[in-house]
C-alpha cells in the first residue's frame, strides 16, 4: 500500500468510524490534537488530517475497546454506541451472561501486571477483552467466566512465563485476608479445619461451579463440576481450560496459608463428559504442612 | 524503605526475574535509556541489561542507586518480595505433588 493509500485508508476508517457509531465529533480534537475548526474541516471533506494508527489507540479511552479492532472494523457497533452515550463501563454481552463472579476475583491478576509491566500494558490486555479498565473502579461488579478466561489467555499470550502464570492464583492469597471467605477459612486451627470450612462456605468463593466434598481417612476428597452447557465458549478451547483448572488447582491448594500454613498441593484429575467439566482433587492431610517460615509478611 | 536484606533475602532466579521485569517498567515509564540508567548507577549497560533479564545478581550498593535513579517505592518492592517467596513455593510443589497438571 502506498503512503497516500494507507493515509486514506486511515481516514476512511476513522469517518466510518464516526459515521456508524455516532461518535460525536466533539470528541475528535482530543484524539487527533487539531483545532474543532480543523476537524470540521476534515469531516466535510475539505482537508487531510494526518490520521494514524495511534488515534485508534488513543479511541480505546473513549470506547474501550482494542485499537486495532476499531481500525479494521472488527468491533461490536451496538456496545460501541452504549459506552460512548451511556457508560463506558458498559460490559461486552460475551461477559454479561450468567455473572456469577465479582470483577474483585480478577483484580489481583491487573495488580501484578501494573506491578511488574505497568499501566499501559494492564489496560491493553483489557481494551483487548474490549473491556474498559475503568470497570475496576467497581471490584463489585458481576462478570461471568467467560471473561476469566479470557483475561487468563490473553495474560498468557502478551508472554508471561508459566511460572509467573502460577503464581497469578497464589499471590491472590496475600490479600484474601480482607475477604468474607478469607475471614472464615482464617478462623481454622489447623489444615484439615481449612479445608472443612472451606467445604461449608463454597459460595463465598464460587458459584461457577458446583461443589461436594469429603474426608475419607487423612484425605479430603474435593470434586468440582461446570456444567458446560451455561458455558459453551470455555467448551472448545482446551487450551483455555488446561489454564484453568492448572490455576484452580494452585488456589485450592493455597487456602492454608490463610492460618500460616504451607500450601497443601492436591493430586487432581479432570476430564469433560456428559456436558460437564468435572475435576477430583485429591488432599492428603498425612502430608501435615509446615508453618510458613518463609512467607511471613515483610 | 525496607533493608536490602530484608527486601532480597536470597536474591534467587525468581526474586531477580520481577526485579528485572520492575526495573524495565520504571525506566520505560520514566522515558530513560538503559544507557542513561547504566551511567547514573555507575555500572555497564551490559551489565544493567543483565538486571533487567534477571540474569544477574545486585549489590546492596547497586540497588541503592537503583532505588535513587528509578524512585523505585517501597510497597512495590515489598510486594515484589513477596510474590517471588509465592513463586518459590510453587515451583517446590510443582516437583512434588502428584498429578500437578501441565
């Protein structure tokens, strides 16, 4: 493409842009820096404004949704629409069916990557979910798993090692203190009380998945159920699923650290059947975890 | 601001990997060059490029001026910390558990 093609291209877009969504040209002197006079101007045919790449970026404030989607027209104009006149935390449907969890789940993943790569690159992964980062404003705010997942695969695919992966479902235990399940499970003597409050008070944890347990001698028998039906868009991504339930398993095997404890890692298999994604934990309480001597608060 | 000691008491691969991907933040955030950090805190861009990686260990002395040209803040550190301890722990059960899924 040549350079004036693409210049047209870029315009071309942008117009489409403004025309499909209703984006109110008022807004544009803040995303392409130029004068209301030049913007007119622009829309009215009678001058070129040097339009790039980055004032689909600089959209993504306004409509939180990625840059590039917006660029090539791969966005959602309805929602487009609801975020620029009502609210731009307006959730995407794919995220606003069966919103069984609180954003808060989540907001400890955004914490680690403002932590370690910064801001920008925190909402980039969610102008990618095409999620406003606005919305953590509210940690209240019901999403479903879909939005879990997918905020898990894109962590993933902006290059984060497994490691760092794994310790995302752990380091969510260094604040859960301050949660309604981190109260209770916190209240345990030792790690078998943990895992038996825990069996009581599944719905403060999740209520994505169905739960029953069991102790069987010196080992808690957990078993986990997602009825796959309620979620079909988790149904045909293995890769997906693989990452979570490796993540599932971490945090429930995190939970004694809320009494001081070493992590209890249960030995866990799952498998799809019948419409439903079933796991088994397995917890040897044999194991009696140590203190944690070296986990103590800085 | 936390010890160095206490801040780095092992200073391990995981502890030196967030360190290094904290340091890549602060200085892109500041608008800095590896160059420019490299020469306030008197070391080789090689060898600050080597920070950043986490290829390498620190001096008490070379965080010091890390800490000075970067602003690096406590809380973050301390969270740093704390995270590379869950890291550590993670890594150990992922050898010995059973069936740690992969």
């Amino acid at each position: 493409m040549t350079k004036r093609k693409e210049r047209e291209f870029y315009e071309q877009q942008l117009k489409k842009l403004v025309a499909k969504t209703g984006l109110p040209l008022r807004r544009l002197p803040e995303v392409l820096d130029k004068s209301s006079e030049q913007i007119l101007g622009w829309w009215s045919d009678r001058l070129h404004l040097p339009v790039k790449q980055e004032h689909f970026n600089r959209l993504q404030g306004i409509l939180g949704m990625d840059g590039e989607s917006l660029l090539l027209e791969r966005y959602d104009v309805d929602l487009a629409r609801k975020r620029i006149f009502e609210d731009v935390c307006v959730l995407p449907e794919r995220y606003s069916v069966n919103q069984n969890s609180f954003l808060r789940t989540s907001y400890h993943i955004i914490k680690y990557l403002i932590l370690t790569r910064g801001q920008k690159f925190a909402d980039d992964i969610l102008y990618k979910l095409n999620v406003s980062p606005l919305i953590y404003q509210d940690l209240n705010t019901r999403v479903n798993l879909n939005f879990f997942v997918d905020l898990l695969d894109a962590v993933a695919k902006a290059g984060l090692s497994r490691e760092e992966m794994d310790s995302l479902s752990s380091v969510m235990f260094l604040t859960m203190h301050e949660t309604r399940i981190g109260q209770i499970v916190g209240a345990a003597e030792d790690v078998p009380d943990v895992y038996s409050l825990l069996s009581k008070n599944f719905e403060f944890f999740d209520t994505n998945f169905d739960y029953s347990s069991q102790f069987v001698g010196k080992k808690y028998h957990l078993k986990t159920v997602l009825p796959l039906s309620r979620h079909k868009d988790i149904a045909e991504q293995n890769e997906s699923i693989m990452r979570l339930m490796r993540y599932r398993q971490i945090l429930l095997a995190w939970f004694p650290y809320l009494v001081g404890m070493n992590p209890l890692f249960p030995a866990t298999q799952f498998n799809i059947k019948g419409g439903k994604l079933v796991a088994e934990y397995e917890f040897n309480l044999d194991l009696n975890p140590k203190p944690l001597s070296r986990l103590e608060l800085v | 601001m936390p010890s160095f000691n206490e801040l780095f008491p092992t200073r391990n691969l995981h502890m030196r990997l967030l360190f290094g991907a904290y340091l890549l933040r602060k200085r892109t955030e500041l608008g800095f060059t590896k160059t420019a950090v490299a020469l306030n805190c008197l070391m080789t861009v090689k060898k600050y490029s080597q920070l950043e990686a986490g290829a390498t260990a620190f001096s008490e002395e070379q965080f010091n001026k890390l800490v000075e040209t970067l602003d690096l803040e406590a809380d973050d550190l301390i969270e740093l910390s704390q995270i590379s301890k869950v890291r550590v722990i993670n890594e150990v059960a992922e050898a010995l558990c059973e069936n740690f899924l992969s």
